[in-house]
C-alpha cells in the first residue's frame, strides 16, 4: 500500500502505519503520576490562595503563550514568523508544561497526523477508544511500529543548539522555574506551580484530544479519512482555542484556529499582540494555503477569502 507523507514522515518501503503496539513508557507514565500526586499533596498541605494564584497564572502562561502559541502554531505548523529569540523563549515556556521538548511534541504530534491522514488508523493515534482506557493509552503508553516510517525534521530546528539542549534537558527545565517559586512562596508555590501545574496540564490537553476526535460541532470534514477533527464550543478561554480542532483539521497551516463568528481564540489574540509589538509576521489564515484536497463544508458559511487575519 502507498502510505500518504507528509512534511516531515516520510514512509520507507514495507513501511505501516498499522502494523505495531501499545507499550507501557516508563518514563513518561512516572513522570504523571509522580506530579499527580505531589501536585494532589500541595493541595492538602498548602490550601491557599496565593498559591492557587500562582497555578492559575502559570498555567495560562505556558498552555497559551508556550503550548498553543509557541510549539504548536509557530514551530510545529510555522502559522507565523517571529524574530529567533522570541521563538526560543515561546518555545521554552512551551517545554514548561512538560509534554516534551521540542522535538519530542513535533514528533508526537506529527506522527499522530500522518496516522490520521491515512485510510486506517490504528485506535491509538486515533482516540477511538473508552474514556479511561484512552487516558491509559495517550498519558502513560506509546505507539511503537514494527515498521515506522522515516522521520526528518527540519534542519534550521534540529541543529538549533538551543533546540538540542532544551530537548536533552527538558525535564529538567521545571528547575530554575521550582528555584524562583521556592524562594517566592516555599513549598506551596513548587507543589502548585509546578507539580499540579503539570499535572492538569498533561490531563487536560488528553482531554481536549480524547473528544476532539470523538464527535462535537464539525465545520468541516475531510473526505475520504477515519479520522475528523471536531470543534468542542465553549471551552475557548480555557483551552486558548486550541478547542476548535475540527477548524485544525481544516486549515492546520492558520495562525487563527477560532474561525468563525463567536469562536473565541485567546492564542490568536496573543499573535495579535505580538505583531501590535513588531514581534510577528507573515501571519496564516485560512486561505492563506491551498485547501486540503477533500475539504468540505458541513455547517455554516465558509470564512472569507483572507491572506493575512481579519481585524477582531
């Protein structure tokens, strides 16, 4: 069989995106549970305000700044350009809500991609499983192929020596972070600003994905494909509007995931701010690429034509 490729797996002959198994990961399953419980201990010991402060704001710093902003839509799609050091430093928060490094997200995430771009995909890449077993599956498992495909990425960011440096240490990253909030608040401010911080991070970025790929509101579908993205209404603030993934599916290369009318996109709003700065550039939208060959409407208006993000 063809396996389709995308920019960064490239399938080698005899390669299947079928043919492999679920696996326990050791280090990535420790590493949530050792701050679920930690994070649940600072819960009991330290009920306080300032530091369920600490928490609310670090989180909101990292998922929307770091997560959405940096690893996902600028060096996971390049949506938009901004000057290296701002990159690196968006990047880094990014690494802060400990998923991975770099390199490690963009292989995850493009992996998954490339599984549900083709005709079968497998249930683990897919979320088609129950609620708890997925949480199983995607927080403490991996998906090993017996025959994986080649995975490139790109040179100007695997031979970036901050890139190389941050992925070798990324754990270790949340120390000069758990330094500043001990000296600031004792253990209280390490327990909730890193430990739960994480913690919650990790289960509900799953969540988001468990029912993304489920079923919701869908904009849009992509014919032909097992797996479809769908738009989860509501939950714009919380998830910095990485909630609308049916729109993801749609236009993967838009700086701007909140569409239409009404879908708020704090992360969009954030690029925004940073261009106000003269901090980026040469930002997507939706016509700014060709369609996804299969694309087509399912509800509402199709969004105007746009090169470059419409005025909110």
């Amino acid at each position: 069989m063809d396996w389709i490729a995308t920019e960064r797996v490239l399938p080698l002959t005899g390669t299947s995106a079928t043919e492999g198994q679920i696996v326990w990961a050791s280090a990535k399953s420790l590493w949530f549970l050792a701050h679920a419980v930690l994070g649940l201990t600072g819960i009991v010991l330290f009920p306080q305000c300032d530091a369920l402060a600490v928490f609310v704001l670090l989180t909101a710093v990292t998922i929307c700044a770091g997560h959405s902003v940096g690893m996902h839509r600028l060096l996971i799609h390049r949506s938009f350009k901004t000057p290296l050091w701002v990159e690196h430093v968006l990047v880094w928060l990014g690494t802060l809500v400990g998923m991975a490094g770099p390199f490690g997200m963009i292989r995850a995430h493009d992996m998954r991609d490339w599984h549900q771009r083709q005709v079968v995909c497998p249930p683990h890449p897919s979320h088609d499983a129950s609620f708890w077993r997925d949480a199983w599956w995607q927080m403490h498992c991996e998906y090993r192929l017996a025959r994986p495909p080649e995975f490139r990425i790109e040179p100007e960011v695997a031979q970036d020596r901050f890139y190389r440096f941050v992925e070798r240490t990324w754990m270790a990253q949340q120390l000069p972070l758990a330094l500043v909030l001990w000296l600031l608040g004792g253990w209280a401010y390490v327990l909730w600003g890193v430990s739960l911080r994480i913690a919650v991070s990790l289960f509900g970025h799953w969540m988001v994905g468990h029912y993304a790929h489920r079923k919701g509101h869908q904009g849009w579908q992509i014919k032909g494909l097992p797996v479809q993205g769908y738009n989860l209404p509501g939950l714009g603030l919380v998830t910095f509007g990485e909630n609308w993934h049916g729109n993801h599916h749609a236009f993967p290369h838009s700086a701007r995931l909140g569409i239409d009318d009404g879908q708020s996109d704090p992360g969009y709003l954030f690029i925004r701010a940073l261009r106000a700065m003269g901090l980026a550039r040469d930002i997507k939208g939706p016509a700014s690429e060709p369609a996804r060959e299969g694309l087509e409407r399912v509800t509402a208006e199709w969004p105007e034509p746009e090169t470059a993000p419409r005025t909110l």
